[in-house]
C-alpha cells in the first residue's frame, strides 16, 4: 500500500563509508546526482534489448520509469531497485516472429507472462521463498537461463551478422576487450560502450568509402524528420516479423497486444528466470543493507510482474530489477529510493524525445551482431553460473538426464524451428525444452532409487543427490 511516510526520507550527510539506508536521502542536490548515475547505469540495456527486441526504445525508456515507481510503491519503499528491460523475453520474442509473429503479438505474450509472474510473487509471498526453491531448484533455473540464450544463436550469426561480418566481428572484440579491461561501472556497461563504439566506427567507416555492404551503414533520413518533444507513434497495423531485421523500426511504436495460446508459451519460460532473477536481486540488496527482506520478496516479484504488465499494456518492453543499479548502490553505499524516483522521472521524460528513439532505431545490424554474439552467449552461461554457485551435482543422473534432454531441445529447436503438438498449436524449443526440464527432473526425483546414484553412467564423481 502507499502511504504519504513513503514519501518522507530522513535527510543525512554521512561521513566517508558511511551507508544511507532506503529511507533517507542526501541533500536533494546530491539525490539528483545519484539519481542521475541510476539512469546511466540502465540506460544502455534498457534501450538494446528494445531494438533487439522489435520495440520502441522511447516507450521502454518511458515505461521503465512508470514501472520502477510502481514497484517502489509496491515493495513500500523496503527494496530499493531499478526495473530496466528484460533479457529474458529476448528468445521468446525471436521464436514469435520467427513464427511470423509481430509486435503486438510479442507484448500479448509478454503480458500474459507478466500476469503469472505476479501471481508467482503472491504465491510466494503467501508460502514463502522455500516453496519456489522446491518447485524450481538450481539445477532447473540454470538450465531454462541456458536454454534462453543459447537459442538465440542463429538470430546472432544468421539474421544480424550477414549484414556488416566486419562490423560484427570488431565490434564482438571491443565488448570483449572492454568488459575485460576496463574497470568498475564502465566495465559494467561494456555492452552499452560497445554499441556506441560499433555504430561511430560504421559511420567513419561510411565517411572513408570502406566497402562491403549494400549502402550506407548509417542511415539518419529518420533521425532528421523525427521530432524533439512527443509521444511515440502507434505501431502501423499487420506488422509481420522483427522490424528490426527487416530496417523498418520506424513503423514500431505504442500499441495494443495481440493474445495468442501458442506463441504465449513461447514467452512463459522467461518467468522462471525472472523469479529466480529477482530472487537473487532482493537477497542482494539484502546482504548490502543488512535488512532481511525475506518478507517483501513476494511483494518484489509480483512488483516486477505488475510493472511488465503495465509497460506490455501499451507496447513496452518487460521489466526486471537491473543488476547495474544494484551495482551502483555498491560502489556508492547509498541505498535511499529516493534517489531511484529521481531516476523513474528522468527515464519518464526521455521517453518523450523522438529522435533518441530515431538514432536508437539507426543502429547499424553488423553493430547489433557484434554485441549479441557477446550477450547471447552471456545469457546462456548466466546458466552455468547458477550451477557452478550452487554445486549442482551432475554425477547424479536424476540431474543429469533430463538436463540433457532439456538442453539439446531448446537449443537445437532453435528460433527457426517449432514442434506442432497439434493443427495451429506448436511449442518452440524454448518452451518445449523448459518443460522437458522441469517436468523431466521432478518425474526423476520420482523414480530415483533412494540413497543411490542411479544404473545409468554419471559425468564427474559419485554424489549425493540433490535435495531442492
């Protein structure tokens, strides 16, 4: 509930070291400042995965304000954090137009997700985070984290990279080099740095006469006619497919979604890695401010679930808690979500400057496939990472096997590929490979001999199974 102390924030000026807690505030001066610091933190993934996505950067720059306020609200003012663009719907959105699906089609599904994202949150908040911990263990979690980014490998190297293979391939290298090499927040952003770095080098490139693509590698005819000031334009109807890929982004704007069974489910398993996403954000926040938020994890997942809700409404992109904010919070020691409002209505008053969105829209395909071989790839091994940080136990087939399966046909049923259950019914490999897992591995606990590890051969060294 919001209350007006919600909106009370105990002035401080703490010595060196010294933390602001999430309900006190510095000096207003200093709070825009900080706050200014949140909006560049969220600002790079917040507009790439619109464009990757097929939607309007204005609207998710917009609509991450509006839903990080609503999520303050929410969580009353006990978690502070940032809701940017998600990169879990990213697969989902690939598999839909790959399904000659469009953009409204793409925010339907999203939406829907939203919906049971927020009931998660309530299931949580009522059974508490042990249940979720059951149902889905970090054997499952990782894998569907896998799954989602490993799948999209071929819109990487078949859709983006055919456009500019130079571009792709230098701009690859400079993310690398940059999320390497630099330090602190500018090798947090390394992504957002790489973007700017590979769209200035396709323009010099363009300058000099360096060949090998069809035209012009920047093009800012629609950059010229855009406007400073408004509101973006409705989305044209029938648009079939990302436009995106097809160099027609300009037509994308705010819209109605579209609701559809099928490609719904293509975007579900996103939802298991936003619980887990968001699961791991508060106990973050948690450990740096020294507050069990154990009680308002609920209330966070279902703030994210409201907030995507809100923001696919209308044509934007989905929300999640943003580990850059989190990062900053860091660095900074300063907690106080005042600071986090001051970010949402600057992100608020961006969305309603065009012609950001129209640069935004210029951005060059050889750029987009040299930082989604690198963010790709990055999401699927954000998989690995949960298994490695929970000790997940392959030498027990009861992980082991469904896992594999799991793994194989997610990736393998790549964006291009469907599986028909039935006429006008199909399931793409995300969503055939999450349930597999999930299904595969609890019918495994089933039937798996008590005490022992199984008659099927185990990868690595006998072990205990793993209890969830």
């Amino acid at each position: 509930m919001c209350t007006v102390s919600m909106f009370k924030w105990d002035v401080v000026d703490p010595g060196p070291g010294e933390p602001v807690a999430p309900d006190q505030r510095l000096a207003w001066g200093k709070t825009v400042g900080i706050g200014a610091q949140h909006v560049v933190a969220m600002f790079g993934a917040t507009f790439v995965f619109p464009i990757i996505m097929g939607l309007n950067a204005n609207l998710a720059i917009l609509m991450s304000g509006i839903a990080t306020i609503c999520f303050l609200l929410i969580v009353r003012g006990k978690v502070p954090s940032y809701l940017g663009t998600s990169a879990a719907f990213v697969g989902g959105a690939g598999a839909i137009y790959a399904q000659e699906g469009g953009p409204a089609d793409v925010t339907g599904a999203i939406l829907v997700s939203g919906v049971v994202l927020g009931l998660v949150g309530v299931l949580i908040h009522v059974a508490g985070p042990r249940f979720v911990n059951a149902l889905l263990p970090p054997v499952v979690t990782g894998a569907v984290v896998m799954i989602i980014g490993f799948n999209l490998a071929g819109v990487a190297t078949d859709v983006y990279m055919p456009a500019d293979r130079w571009i792709a391939i230098i701009t690859m290298t400079a993310v690398i080099l940059m999320a390497v090499g630099l330090r602190g927040f500018l090798g947090r952003i390394a992504i957002f740095l790489g973007l700017v770095f590979g769209y200035v080098l396709s323009w010099i490139f363009d300058l000099i006469g360096v060949g090998g693509v069809e035209g012009d590698r920047v093009n800012w005819d629609t950059v010229k006619q855009a406007d400073w000031f408004g509101f973006p334009d409705k989305t044209v109807a029938g648009l079939v497919g990302n436009q995106n890929e097809l160099g027609n982004m300009a037509e994308v704007g705010w819209h109605w979604p579209d609701f559809s069974l099928t490609f719904t489910l293509l975007a579900l398993p996103a939802v298991i890695a936003l619980v887990a996403e968001n699961m791991g954000h508060v106990k973050a926040v948690s450990g740096m401010t020294g507050t069990d938020l154990d009680p308002e994890m609920g209330r966070a997942v279902a703030a994210d679930g409201v907030g995507t809700v809100i923001a696919t409404a209308v044509g934007g992109s989905p929300t999640t808690t943003y580990a850059e904010n989190i990062g900053v919070m860091a660095a900074t020691r300063v907690y106080s979500t005042a600071a986090y409002y001051v970010a949402a209505v600057v992100a608020i008053l961006l969305g309603f400057v065009p012609k950001f969105g129209a640069v935004v829209y210029a951005t060059p395909g050889g750029v987009l496939a040299g930082i989604t071989l690198v963010l790709y790839g990055m999401i699927g091994l954000l998989g690995a990472k949960i298994w490695i940080e929970n000790r997940v136990n392959f030498a027990d087939p009861a992980n082991l096997v469904p896992v594999a399966a799991g793994l194989i046909l997610g990736i393998g049923l790549d964006t291009t590929g469907v599986f028909e259950v039935w006429d006008d019914f199909t399931l793409g490999g995300i969503a055939l490979g999450t349930i597999v897992v999930i299904a595969g591995y609890h019918l495994a606990r089933l039937v798996a001999p008590k005490g022992g590890d199984g008659t099927m051969l185990a990868v690595g060294k006998p072990g205990v199974h793993e209890e969830p």
